[in-house]
C-alpha cells in the first residue's frame, strides 16, 4: 500500500472537493433569502451547531498553523490551544443565551445587527462591520494560505506535479472555495461541518497515536530529544517566554465569545435548551481534535533535533510533512481531507461574515437600510473578498499561526469588551463601545504596519484587548447610561 501513498491522500483530498462542489449546489436550491445564506434561517439542531461552532475554530488555524508554531517555538502554542476550549464556556455562559434572544425578537443576521440592538447606535454597527471585514481578510487569508500549502504539499510529491507553485495552489483551492461558498451560503458549511467535524475528530485521535509510535520509546523519548538539544523547547512556556505565553492565554481564552463567526453560530440553533447539548459536544470534539497541534508539531521538532529528519523549509510544512512521511497512507489520506474540511468551514463562515457586514450591516449603518436583491449582492462580495484575501496570503511572509492569531486578535480586542462585557453589564454606553473599537484597531494595525516590537514578546492582538477593555469600562463609568429598550432589557435581566 505505500507505493499508492500519494494516489491515496490525492484522491481523498479529490474526492472530498467534490463533495463540496456537490454541497454546494444541493443547498444553492435550499437558499432562498439572505437570513438562508447569512443564518441558516436559525433552525439547525444542536450536534450540527456544536460541530460547525467547533470545527469553524480549529480550521486551518489549528491543523496546519499549530503543528507549525510549535514546531517552531515548542510548547509556547499550547497557551492557545488549552484555553480556546475554555475559551467554550466563557462564550456560552455569558453571550450565547443573549445572542440567540436578540436574534429571534429583533430578527438579527449578523453581529454588528447585535451591537446596534444593545446600544442603538448605527456608528456601533458600523465600527463592528468594519472590523468584521478588516479580521477577515486576515484570517481568510490564513485559510486560504493553509490550503494552499497542504495542496501543494500532496501534489508535489507526484511526478505530474512536482514543480507546481504556491501560486496555482492558491488559485485552484480558492476556486473550490468560491464555489462552494456562492452557492450555498452558511447552510453548506453547517451541514458539511457534521462530517467534518467527526473526521476531525477522528483523525485528531488517530494521528496522537502515530505520532506516539515515531519514536520506539514514544513521546518519552520525544521529550528527551528536545531535553538533550535545548530543553527549552518542553517548558511550559516554550521558547517565547511566559509573558507572551500569558497574553496568548488570555487573548484566546476570552477571546472566543469574541469571534463573529462562533457568535453568529450562536444564533442559529432552533431552541436556547440546545446549549446545554451544544457547549460539551464543542469542547470534546475540539480537545480530541486539538491534540493534533501539540503532538505533530513537537515529534517534527524531535525528528529535526534528533538528526532522524532534514529541517524544514518552513514551519507551516510540519503536518503535511509529518502526514505524507509517517502516517499509514489511508489515515494521511483522511486527515489530509480533514484538514481541507477544517478549512473549508471556517473559510466560508468568515467569508459569509465579511459578505454580510459589506451588502447588510454597512448599508444599514450609512443608510438605514440593506442593500435590495441581498442574496445577489452577498454572493457578488464572497467573491470580492475571497481573492482579496488569497492576495493578501501570496504577499504575507507571516507563518499560518500568526497570521491567523492576528485575525484572532483583531477581532478579541475589538468586540469582547462590547459583546462579553455589554450583554452583561446595563450600564455599558454606546460610546464607550465606540471608543473601544476604535482604540483596539489603532493600536492592533499601528503594531502591525509599522513592526512595533512589544516587550516580552507580547502579542499587539492582547495589547489592543486590554486597552479596549480599559477604555470600555472607564468611558462607561464616565457617561450616564441611557434606557434600554423593553425588549433587550429584558432579556439583558436573564
């Protein structure tokens, strides 16, 4: 069987683009409105939505990116990966009850459509979209950057395709992605995210277990290697120190409740009773799946150190080197296509965030209203933003991870102390939530675009955070609170 290696991992990933091209017509006739494309007409049931809210947050974030920053700095990644499945609860305690009531009396599609119903400002709703769409041409360009290297990873190894680029990777992955994305909408991410998620599952499982038979004394020895090398690299804190470690820690774990395309998940659910389901599936399934991060990416590292394998060109290639070298040819076939099912979702739930806050929250926010003919002009900006997103990916020099930790950060800093902070608190002003957005872009952009090196190697994304948060509750102490409406009032006493 390892002679037909590549011809299997090919042919799964194969097999699993055109499943999604096959998704994607079947709901195209099931979409008939924008609430269809945008929410799914709020009407999933609880394992879908806890496998979309799961595998939309892992994506190619965590299957590709992960491996590769610990392959790089050790266990530093694991204060992300740890507290992102915390990061579950934080989010489903304190907004996902609130969110899912102000999307069924208020009929919201969208975050910024939540922001503007807590504070009844339309420059709140316009700050959010607009940081909507800046986080999204970050973290899509993450996914789309992943699944390029992946794809060009499996066709490289095959004589027809040896010599392929980056470039034309991107535009054929890209190409199934803007497919798959017009034409379904939300609803052919969250029914492809029930088998997605399980192969996720499945594959997270099974591949600790071949990376624990690598070595013959398993990750005992793995730890040794490291041990004898630097020893560093096992700490708890890994390479980057614990000051950065700390602020990755904090930045993931409240930062989830933050992420729109999680909240917009929120509110697709048929009953608030679901989320007694919904927040345990979700955080099984992701720590199953998340033990892929830490375990591919510190036995690369091993076999490196170890002089067992030659150093990579690239951080980001750990999985898909780990997978094509040592994984039996059938398991790299499925988790190779697991990792395109983890891509694809999150990609097409930013994707269906970014068309969203451009045709309807926008709109709304400058002229009162949406755009007419929405569903036209929703799948018009998919495109638009899918390969501005795929230039901005051929352009980055970043490593997966932290181009999608920027996309992460960007939008935690922004909207966690206005949605985790405001849906609980009455006494939070629109202007304080304003002025929070706005504090959290400058300094999260300014670090960004003119390389500010923040001490102790501390990421701009916890920075902008702490600021906004800062900024948020002082502001708000400072202004006299006005009355809420009936409706959001109660449901904000809940």
């Amino acid at each position: 069987m390892e002679e037909y290696r590549q011809t299997i991992i090919l042919g799964a990933v194969m097999a699993y683009m055109v499943m999604c091209i096959g998704v994607g017509i079947w709901a195209m006739r099931r979409t008939k409105s924008a609430g269809d494309f945008f929410v799914a007409g709020r009407g999933l049931g609880p394992i879908v939505v806890s496998l979309a809210v799961f595998s939309s947050t892992l994506s190619g974030f965590g299957f590709v990116g992960g491996p590769g920053l610990v392959y790089a700095t050790g266990m530093s990644s694991m204060w992300m990966a740890i507290c992102s499945a915390l990061g579950y609860a934080t989010g489903f305690y304190l907004v996902a009850k609130r969110i899912r009531m102000v999307a069924e009396v208020r009929d919201t599609m969208s975050m910024p459509d939540v922001v503007y119903a807590r504070y009844g400002s339309q420059f709140a709703r316009l700050l959010t979209a607009v940081t909507i769409i800046l986080g999204v041409l970050g973290y899509l360009a993450t996914q789309i950057l992943a699944m390029a290297l992946v794809l060009q990873s499996i066709l490289s190894a095959t004589a027809m395709f040896a010599d392929i680029s980056l470039l034309a990777c991107v535009v054929v992955s890209s190409a199934v992605l803007i497919f798959y994305c017009v034409t379904g909408g939300i609803i052919a991410s969250v029914y492809t995210d029930v088998v997605q998620g399980l192969m996720m599952i499945v594959a997270g499982a099974l591949v600790v277990i071949t990376a624990a038979h690598v070595f013959d004394g398993g990750f005992a020895e793995v730890s040794n290697i490291l041990l004898k090398a630097d020893g560093e690299d096992v700490m708890p804190f890994g390479t980057v120190g614990a000051m950065a470690s700390l602020a990755w820690f904090f930045m993931f774990g409240l930062g989830l409740a933050g992420q729109p395309h999680v909240a917009t998940k929120m509110m697709m659910n048929r009953k608030l009773s679901d989320n007694r389901l919904i927040l345990p599936v979700a955080v099984f399934g992701y720590a199953i799946a998340a033990m892929l991060w830490v375990s591919v990416g510190i036995v690369m590292r091993a076999l490196v150190l170890g002089d067992v394998a030659m150093p990579l060109s690239a951080p980001d290639e750990a999985a898909p080197v780990f997978l094509s070298t040592y994984a039996h040819p059938l398991l790299a076939g499925i988790v190779f296509a697991g990792l395109f099912a983890a891509i694809m979702s999150t990609a097409d739930s930013f994707l269906n965030i970014g068309a969203a806050a451009i045709i309807h929250d926008i709109p709304k926010a400058v002229r009162g209203r949406s755009l007419d003919n929405e569903l036209m002009w929703a799948r018009i900006a998919t495109i638009g933003i899918s390969v501005l997103s795929a230039i901005i990916a051929l352009g980055s020099d970043q490593l997966v991870a932290l181009l999608g930790a920027f996309g992460w950060g960007t939008f935690a800093a922004a909207l966690v102390p206005v949605v985790i902070i405001g849906l609980n608190w009455k006494g939070a002003t629109a202007r304080a939530a304003c002025a929070a957005i706005i504090v959290s872009l400058a300094i999260n952009f300014a670090v960004q675009i003119w390389g500010i090196k923040v001490p102790y190697g501390i990421s701009s994304g916890f920075l902008a955070m702490l600021t906004s948060m800062i900024v948020f509750i002082g502001w708000s102490f400072l202004e006299k609170p006005k009355d809420l409406p009936r409706d959001i009032d109660r449901i904000m006493d809940l």
